[in-house]
C-alpha cells in the first residue's frame, strides 16, 4: 500500500496537503464575504445562476449519493458506470479524494461522538467552552489534524477497487474540472470574458465554498442539536433547515440510528434528493438491491410515534 498512501492520502498529513487545504477554505470564505456586494454590482446573472445550481446539484450528490450512501454504508449496489460517475461527481466536491473520505466516515460511524471519533463536536466535553472549541474542530478543524484515518483498516475493499484506486489517484484532474468547467460554461453562453469571470466566482469558488460548509454541517450543526427521533448511539440530530442544501443529509438522527438506510429524510414532508436520485436510478435499472427503510425497522428504532417506511 505505499504507492495507495502517496496517492490516495498517507497515514500522515503532509505539509503540501496543509497548504492546499487551508487555501481551499480560506478562498471561499472571503468570497462569501464579497457575495453580496458583488451581487449588488450586477455581478450576477441568469447563466451563473444556472451554472452554480447545476455544479452545486451535481457536486453535492456526489458526495451524498457516492462518497456516504454508496461507497460508505453501501446502500444499494450500482452498475460499474453509475458507481464511476458517482466517484467522479464526489471528487469534483473537492472534499478529498473517495478512498480517503470513506475512511475518515467509516470510523466516525465506530465512535461517533466518542473517543477515536475524527470530528465530534463533544471532543473536549460539555462546557460552553469546550463545546465552542469542540464545534469548530468538527466543522473544520479535524482537517488538519496530522494523523489520518488508515485506508488499509476502514475502507480495505474499495482499496482493492481498481477504478475507485484509479478516480481516487487522479483527484487532481477532478479537482481542475470542478474549478475550470463554470467559467467555460460560463464564457461560452455569454460569448464573453465577463460571463467566463463572473462564472468562476459564483459557480466555482462561492458554490465550493458553500458546499464545503454545508458538508461540514452535518458533523458539527447535527451533533449538537435538533431533533432525536430515533435510538442511536451519539448524539446525531435532525435539523430541518439545512435538509435542502444537504440532500437530505440533516435527517441525520435517521442515518446514525440505521446507517445503510437509503433514505435518511423517512417521514413524508421530510426533503430528501439523495434517495429521490437513488429511486430514479432504481427505476431506471441503473441500481438494484436498494436498502429502503422498512416500517417494521423503522418502528423498532423509534422512540416517539412510528414514521413512515416508504421508499421515495
């Protein structure tokens, strides 16, 4: 495995990877800063509108429906172009390559909100200052903590997947496409630089940036609060407001009570795209063995009144 460790992320964080995960972070956040005023300037248009909502939608099932549902708890099982494509759209996150994402949350499901966890938020207890410190290490400051998640111990079988080997070797090139594509989509429907720049802020680094901390929401906004309808081991919650932007991640008390569940959001008003995508790729004969919740399962989990097992 010592080419896979150079490749697809070390046991150890090198000061390379430091530098381009700070810069990945610190770009985006001074560009949420300057969202507004730059809207204001007219520096928004219909076409960066569409291109950001497109990128977003694609990056963000990636990583729900590809990098957590599919790659991590195997919730249903792909044909070889929709398991590529998925690993691809995840990559195009830019949230690591999928091998080394798989890894960190398959051991976050073994100690969720306990020690050996990679992000809980309760890492340094339940005082408001441990909590504050806590929360900001599981939004984002376990990205820079020098010891990695080992491959070989939490994610052996996608190692042994030459394709996901393959997508995960070449992050690079996902990473050039998801920050180049907005501004050629963008010059080539305007026919201008201008369209080309102003795709680029808003399709590129505003849409990393807020996928990045939506992302990183789940780990620390939903191990903090929201509702607990279901009997799990941590401290998971449901927290309606982010439901959109994450795919239906935030139904996360679900997922952590029944973690191959492919669908999170179980009752009907609760918005979940990830399994709607999953069902449409089901319907279409593109997946198979989708691990739908049940009602029986459902109803043995719950602590409060009995939810709604259907699939979509």
């Amino acid at each position: 495995m010592t080419q896979d460790r150079a490749t697809l992320g070390g046991d150890v964080q090198s000061l390379r990877e430091r530098i381009a995960l700070g810069s990945f972070i610190a770009v985006p956040f001074v560009a949420f800063l300057a969202a507004i005023p730059v809207a204001w300037g007219g520096w928004l248009g219909w076409s960066d509108v569409a291109i950001t909502v497109v990128m977003y939608a694609l990056t963000l099932h990636g990583i729900t429906v590809g990098y957590h549902r599919l790659f991590t708890h195997k919730s249903f099982k792909p044909n070889r172009v929709v398991k590529n494509v998925l690993a691809v759209l995840g990559s195009m996150a830019i949230e690591g390559p999928v091998i080394r994402w798989v890894a960190d949350h398959r051991k976050h499901h073994k100690f969720s909100d306990r020690d050996g966890d990679p992000h809980s938020p309760w890492r340094f207890g339940n005082s408001l200052g441990g909590l504050t410190k806590g929360f900001f290490w599981a939004h984002m400051g376990w990205l820079f903590d020098s010891e990695q998640t080992s491959i070989e111990k939490y994610a052996p079988d996608l190692a042994k997947d030459r394709d996901l080997v393959r997508i995960s070797r070449m992050f690079w090139m996902w990473v050039l496409l998801s920050i180049f594509l907005p501004p050629l989509a963008g010059g080539l429907l305007t026919w201008s630089w201008q369209g080309a720049v102003t795709a680029f802020f808003w399709g590129t680094v505003v849409r990393i940036g807020l996928l990045h901390h939506v992302t990183w929401s789940i780990n620390s906004i939903c191990h903090v609060v929201g509702e607990r309808p279901f009997r799990s081991r941590d401290r998971s919650g449901n927290v309606w407001w982010l439901a959109i932007p994450s795919g239906g991640e935030s139904w996360h008390n679900l997922h952590h009570a029944d973690p191959t569940s492919a669908r999170h959001g179980v009752r009907r008003w609760q918005l979940d795209t990830s399994a709607r995508v999953i069902w449409i790729l089901e319907k279409l004969g593109w997946v198979r063995d989708v691990r739908w919740p049940t009602r029986e399962r459902l109803q043995a989990k719950s602590i409060t009144r009995p939810a709604s097992g259907s699939a979509a």
